[in-house]
C-alpha cells in the first residue's frame, strides 16, 4: 500500500511517542484500537463473519463443495483461501496493485492453517482416497485503513468457526462410483474446530521499538514488521517479515515475546466475543458489513 | 531480457501426475524415520553444517554469478547489471531487486514445473526480502538488478542456500552492499532434536507427529543474516513452536550463520585473489 | 498491571444513537430534481437547465441570492474564499513555486514571492532563494497559511506574509470535513489544557504543543526542531485532544474552540485510549452537545 507523505517533524512526534509508549491516539504500543466482529451475514454462504478494526472492514465468506483428496493426503480435506482487495478499498489496488498483497495475505494463510495440529483437515474427509470437503475461504477488504493481516485472521476465523458443513447420512462405494447421501434436514450439520486456530499478529518496527495495530501515520515510519501466527495456546506457526529493514536480534526475539502473549490475548477476546455472539442465536439483530 | 515468456503452445506435461514413490512400500520410509530419530544419517552433530562449497564467477554471461554446494543441495545464481526498471513511470529514489527463485524441473523428488509456481513465487519474495536490506539501493535510482536463482538440486535447506549464493553472486556483480547476507537452515523434530541444515528427509522429519500430542515444537525457521551488522533481514517459520524454543533456534541459527559467513567472505577474497594473480600474470606476458 | 490490550466488540452490542439535531432537518435536492419551474434564476453551482426546468446536479440543500441559485452539495471539498487560513501539506516543488496539498479539488499554490523568506523584512526573492526552495519546505511538509487568491478554476494561491504563518513542527495532523469547521474571526487557538491548534477551513487540523512565542519568535520561520522532545503532559493533552475532535467530527458536531475545549473537558473521565471507542466518543459528544444548548439557553 502506497506510504503516507509525512514531514519529518511528524515522524519525530510519532518515534518519541512510541519510545515513550504513549502513542497519537493515546494507547500504548501492545494496544489494539476496538475490534468488532460479527458472523452469519451471508445467507447464501456456509459461514461468514465480518471485521472491522477502526476503518478496516473485511468480509469473509465461505463456502463448501465436494472434492477428490490430493493423492498424497488421501484423508484429508482442502481448505482453499483467497484474497480480494479490490479497488473499492483504495485507490492503490486498482488494476493489478493489490494483486502482490493478496497473494502474500493468502499465502501467509494457507500456511497458517497448514499444520495438522492447528486445523484438523480430516474431518473435511468424507471417504479416504475418493471424496472430501473443500471448503472456499474467500476474503474480501472492503476497507482497507491498514493492518490487513491481523484483521483478515480475525475475519477467518470467525468464519469458519460459523462455517456449518452438511452431515453425510451415507457415503458408499458402489462400482467405482461414489454414492453421497446428505442429511434431509437442513439444521442438521457439523460445524468446525477452530479452537487452536492461529490469528495473526502483526508488530511494527518503530524507531527502536514495536508497536501493534498502526495508524497509516504510524506506518509511513515503519520500515520492517513482522506477521506472527499465533494460536492460543501462544505457539507460533508461522513467521512473516515484511519491508525492506531488517531486524537486531533482540529486538527480533521481543517482538516474538510481545507477539505471542498477545496473540493469546487475542485469540481469547475472540473466543469470548464469538460466544457472545453465538448464544444470542438465530434472533439477534443483524447489521451487515460497512457500517 | 531472461525472464521466461510464458508460453501456452509449450507442452506442460500431464497435468496432474503423482510421483511414483508414493507407491513404494512404507516399511523402508518408516525404517529411515526410525534412523533419523537415533543420530543424523551423515553422521553430523545436531549443531553442525554441512560441507559447503562456494564459487564466484561461474557463469561468464552474467555481471556476477555464485555457485554453492551443500553437500546435495546445489544452487546457481546470476545477477546482472541495473538496467532501467521495466514498465515504470514514476521515478523511485531507491534502486529495486528483481528476484526469481526456481526449482529446476528435475531438482526435487517431484517433477516440477517450467512456469514458477506459487511456492516458488512465495520464494522468491522471501528471497527479495533478505537481500533488500545488505544493498546500497539508494546507489542506483530507478535502476533495477535482477537476481536469478535457480536450484539444481535440492536436499533440503534450498532457500537458505540461494540466499547466501545470491549474496555473493551480488558482491560478485560489484553491486554496492552494506553487508554480506547468509542464511541458515534449522529443523526441529516433535522429539526435541535439532537439525541444523538439514536435509529432505530430516526436514521431512521434523514434520512427522505419528500421534504425539501437542507438547514439544516441531517446524523449520530458516534466518537470513547480515553478519557484521547483526541484523535479521528474514525469517522463515513453518510448524508449531513455542516461544522459548523459538528464541532458542534463532539464536542458535545465528550462531551457526558466523561459519557461513567465514566461508563467503574466505571465497570473494580467494576471487580477487586469483584475479590479482591473472592479471600479474598477463602483465609478465 | 495487565491491561486489555485487545477489545473486541460484538455487532449487535453497537449502539446507534446520534446526537439529536436541534434545527429542522433542511430539503435536501438530489440530482436531477427539479429546484424551480421556470429558468429564470442565475445557473450557478450544484445545478443546470434542462428544458424550462431548473434543476439540482448535486445531491445538497439550496442556497439562493436573489435570482442565484446554487445547490450546497452535502459532502465537498473545500473550496476556498479569500482570506480563510488553511493547514496544508507540500506535494510537489516546483521553480518559484510549492505544489500545496489543501484538500481542494485542485493544488493550492504557494509562490515563493507570497512568503517571508528568512531574514524577516520583506526582501528581493533572488535566484539563490530560488535553488534553496527544498530547503526551505519540502515534500511533505506542513505550514499553515492564507488564502491570497481564488483562480477561475477553483485552485488557490497561498500566502504565509505573516509571523503566525509558515511551517509547522512536531504535532498531529486531523482530516475533518470542511463544513465542520464554524468560520470564526480566529482560527489560532492557544488552548488553557496546553496545546495549541490551528483548525484550518479547509478541514485540515493541526495539534502543537504551545510553543512560547516570545522566547522563540514566532511560528513564522522555516526551522524545525526536531531534537525537541515534546514532554509526557502535553502529548497526553495533544492525543486527548485529537480524540475529542474526531469524536466530535463522527458525530457530525461543528467544530471551534468552545466546542472543542468543552469536549476536552467532557472527557477526562476517560482515558486517553478509551475514547477512540465509538460508545465513549459518542457519549463525549452528547455531552459537549448539552452543554452547548444549556449555554445558548441562558
């Protein structure tokens, strides 16, 4: 995303705030701005849920359809993610430009979600060798008003969390071809493990020291940050550094302490605020995306 | 000028073909499963690296070129001279790094592709990344370098190897760099072990859980280095590891990075060396 | 102490509640409605003649002078009068001349003949000035200035001929709508909480730290310090500051010193941070909102 044209003395005003860890907008440097979450907003998708982080918006919805396992994972189901920034979020992503973004959110996703024991790929199989569940995790930014990747992981995992995929009554072999029959009720259905999914926390190298969640202000001063996967038991599954800076040790490894401990944090608040909204049921109020 | 076109006419192969070792009996995998668990195969300590062979000036088309071996890990890099950054209109004031990773079609058990694929693709930015750092770009303006990696073959640490070739095939181009860059491989396996460099198979390792719970770490963190600054200019983590052994690996790692740099900075002086020797030679004649 | 660093927020929790509106809500014109039968009014902006039909080309409310008409689009950029003071940001230097990011449809210009150039007294602009133009101000850079002139295209030409003009240091910069602004005789404020701010017409708004004029002579100069720490009391007033501002500009309330400075104060039962969620910032503007009618009242 394009950097936003800041005068020197700007930039000194946001580096002695970080260092002082009192930042413009007054939180500290581990303070994310207020998150809101809210799922099942697709009628017409297995599961969806949208995010927005201060003026970042991200839909995510997802859909299931039946696949041939990979020949080398016979048991296991797929999980496709993609990413569409479209150029109603920014300017910037017009034509191609959100093109290297997307793939680089995607790809950090699907190796995110990778490991076996953080999502377990086989309760998509349906019949080992022949059929499976691949679920379509598309993402669409609606807004984007910076920290994609942590906003994006939030959206993810709400939504499969809301993902509801169709019990099989029977599933038989009959002569090479595969006889699928699905549950006749349509409230009858599986939903999916989400509880050592990771989300993404992204800590920007300000001066010497990190912050999360920055303003588009905060982040023309920023030169390297690092995406860590995190799941809630605080293991980190994968690592991403972006920019063209490069990082000392230590301050490599306190950002992977501060990184870890809040990814935690996070996973909790979501855990939490998922609940929430589930227990309210099929009655709340909806209030759809962008608003 | 060398980037592939891509070309629709070319025969692709099956489109969808598996491997024929997939069908192997499972017994010798497993029992190799069982020799990694005991010691390394080669015989290597958990914190040792493998033998690596280093040359600059191999190729005599490009600006600069660096050929490693690493036992049989063998990558190839060419860099070649800035020329103006393609289909650009604004001016930039840092010069950029073009850089193209690519697994030769035979290099890995499975054929690859002719086009990049995603993984490589995803390689090649990482690539880009630990490089950007350790060079001078301000020193070329709207300029842009193309690196090019190309892997022949690949017994594990692939992208580690490329990106210490790739940092001396640049010194070798005379390209202005603030530092060297090397990087280093490490695995760690769901039973504690640690490999460093590893190899396919001990990476391979590493990500077999046979049923143990989630307690231990497991995954890869390859680090790319710029040794005299002590900077991190990338880190590559797959797997699932808690902090404190994360912190562990990376400081290992860059441990281990001071060989590599011992022997890049040994090659490029050994390259002038010879250089100096030819000359002195020339003039006699 | 652990504090919560991550808040995340149920949808159906959200409240929607707006701060009331004390005027009647005025006819809002879409485009292509008809403002008047009969075409004999002056066209001016926000509406064309169709046929015998006077028509609304912008969605907004009328304005009408005697016999002109225009329609006041509902969201604009702003267009600028002469004499308004404005924040802007340098986008481009160009020969005898600053390319001025104003929030305007076009540019602004600020020539290097329409500022003072260091040694004070107005001077002949020579051509070494005229090579040290990046030195002066550069890309990026902010100043604060006045509007000089309005072109026929709508672009304006600047000046900064006055001390309380010119560059600006360390500080936050805000983005509000234009017509948030209340047009008032001053748009320098010194505020008594220990910041001071420029609330620009063009909706640019600009949060310092007091700067004791007497002692270092005027925000008029062309240098920066940027060794200067600003200290821990005024940041916390700067940030707490900008946090009222935009919880006033959410809630569509204009903006000027007493609005501001009663934001302010309505506000120190949070904490800083705590303001930027949407439940207190709309409580800070109720409560400002109040206070405002109970003055007027009186």
């Amino acid at each position: 995303m394009a950097l936003k044209l800041l005068s020197d003395a700007e930039k000194v005003f946001i580096l002695h705030g970080v260092k002082d860890d009192f930042r413009c907008d007054g939180r500290t440097r581990q303070e994310y701005r207020p998150i809101e979450v809210e799922t099942e907003i697709v009628s017409n998708a297995s599961g969806s849920a949208r995010v927005r982080l201060a003026n970042t918006d991200i839909l995510v919805g997802v859909k299931t359809e039946i696949d041939t396992p990979s020949p080398t994972k016979p048991n296991e189901g797929k999980l496709e993610f993609f990413v569409d920034c479209s150029a109603n979020a920014t300017p910037a992503f017009e034509g191609r430009g959100g093109e290297e973004l997307a793939t680089e959110i995607s790809n950090t996703l699907s190796k995110a979600y990778l490991c076996e024991t953080v999502f377990d790929l086989q309760s998509l199989c349906i019949l080992p060798g022949q059929q499976c569940w691949k679920l379509y995790v598309d993402i669409l930014i609606l807004e984007c008003g910076g920290n994609l990747f942590d906003g994006v992981s939030l959206a993810v995992k709400s939504a499969i969390y809301n993902t509801k995929v169709p019990r099989i009554a029977s599933a038989t072999i009959d002569g090479g071809v595969v006889d699928l029959q699905l549950s006749d009720d349509p409230y009858d259905f599986q939903t999916l493990d989400v509880s050592s999914a990771p989300v993404l926390v992204t800590l920007t190298k300000i001066g010497e020291r990190c912050v999360v969640d920055p303003t588009a202000e905060e982040e023309a001063c920023s030169l390297v940050s690092v995406v860590l996967a995190v799941t809630e038991k605080g293991r980190c599954v994968t690592t991403l550094v972006r920019g063209e800076g490069s990082l000392h040790e230590d301050t490599l490894i306190d950002m992977l302490k501060v990184g870890t401990s809040l990814g935690i944090e996070m996973n909790k608040a979501l855990k939490a605020a998922l609940k929430l909204e589930q227990s309210k049921g099929e009655n709340k109020e909806r209030f759809g995306f962008l608003k | 000028m060398f980037a592939m076109p891509v070309d629709t006419k070319r025969i692709q192969g099956p489109e969808v073909s598996v491997p024929y070792d997939q069908f192997l009996a499972q017994q010798s995998q497993q029992s190799n499963e069982e020799a990694i668990g005991k010691e390394r195969i080669d015989g290597r300590k958990s914190d040792e690296l493998r033998e690596i062979f280093l040359k600059t000036a191999v190729l005599s088309q490009a600006k600069g070129s660096a050929y490693i071996e690493m036992n049989n890990t063998k990558v190839i890099c060419s860099v070649f001279d800035p020329r103006e950054i393609p289909r650009k209109s604004e001016f930039s004031v840092n010069g950029e790094l073009f850089c193209e990773f690519k697994y030769a079609p035979f290099s890995c058990r499975r054929k690859r592709g002719h086009q990049q694929d995603s993984e490589e693709k995803e390689m090649s930015a990482y690539l880009k990344r630990a490089l950007e750092p350790a060079v001078c770009r301000h020193e070329f303006p709207n300029l842009q370098v193309d690196v090019y990696a190309l892997v022949l073959e690949n017994d594990g640490s692939a992208l580690a190897a490329a990106i210490t070739c790739a940092g001396l095939a640049l010194a070798d181009a005379s390209i202005p760099m603030f530092d060297l860059v090397v990087a280093v491989q490490m695995g760690i396996s769901i039973t504690g072990k640690k490999f460093l460099d590893p190899t396919l198979e001990e990476e391979a390792y590493c990500f077999t859980l046979s049923g143990s719970d989630e307690k231990g770490s497991f995954g890869r963190v390859t680090a790319a280095f710029l040794p005299s600054l002590e900077q991190f200019s990338q880190v590559v983590q797959d797997g699932s590891m808690v902090t404190e052994t994360y912190v562990e690996v990376l400081k290992e790692l860059a441990h281990a990075s001071k060989d590599a740099y011992r022997l890049s900075q040994e090659c490029l002086l050994k390259a002038v060396q010879t250089s100096k020797e030819i000359k002195n030679a020339e003039q006699k004649n | 102490m652990m504090a919560e660093n991550v808040c995340i927020n149920v949808a159906y929790q959200r409240t929607t509640f707006t701060v009331p509106i004390s005027q009647p809500t005025p006819r809002i014109y879409t485009p292509g409605e008809v403002i008047s039968p009969h075409a004999g009014f002056i066209v001016s902006h926000g509406t064309y003649i169709d046929g015998d039909y006077l028509k609304a080309s912008v969605a907004g409310v009328k304005e009408q002078v005697d016999k002109l008409v225009y329609v006041r689009p509902l969201k604009n950029r702003y267009n600028g009068e002469i004499g308004d003071v404005v924040v802007g940001r340098v986008t481009e230097v160009q020969q005898k001349r600053w390319k001025v990011d104003t929030n305007s449809r076009l540019d602004s210009n600020l020539l290097i003949s329409s500022m003072n150039l260091p040694g004070g007294e107005l001077r002949r602009r020579s051509v070494e000035d005229e090579k040290m133009m990046r030195k002066f101000l550069q890309e990026g850079d902010l100043i604060s200035a006045e509007v000089q002139n309005v072109f026929d295209d709508g672009s304006l030409s600047l000046h900064t001929r006055s001390l309380k003009y010119g560059k600006l240091s360390q500080g936050i910069l805000l983005t509000v709508f234009p017509s948030l602004i209340r047009r008032r005789k001053n748009h320098f404020h010194d505020l008594h909480c220990g910041a001071s701010i420029i609330l620009g017409n063009n909706g640019f708004i600009w949060i310092s730290p007091t700067i004791n004029t007497e002692v270092e002579g005027g925000a008029g100069g062309f240098t920066q310090n940027l060794d200067k720490e600003v200290s821990m009391e005024e940041r916390e007033v700067m940030a707490r500051l900008r946090n009222c501002i935009l919880a006033l500009a959410a809630s569509k309330m204009s903006l000027y010193d007493t609005s501001i400075v009663y934001a302010f104060e309505e506000s120190q039962k949070y904490k800083v941070s705590e303001l930027l969620d949407a439940e207190n910032m709309l409580d800070v503007a109720l409560m400002t909102y109040h206070r405002l009618e109970s003055q007027e009242e009186t």
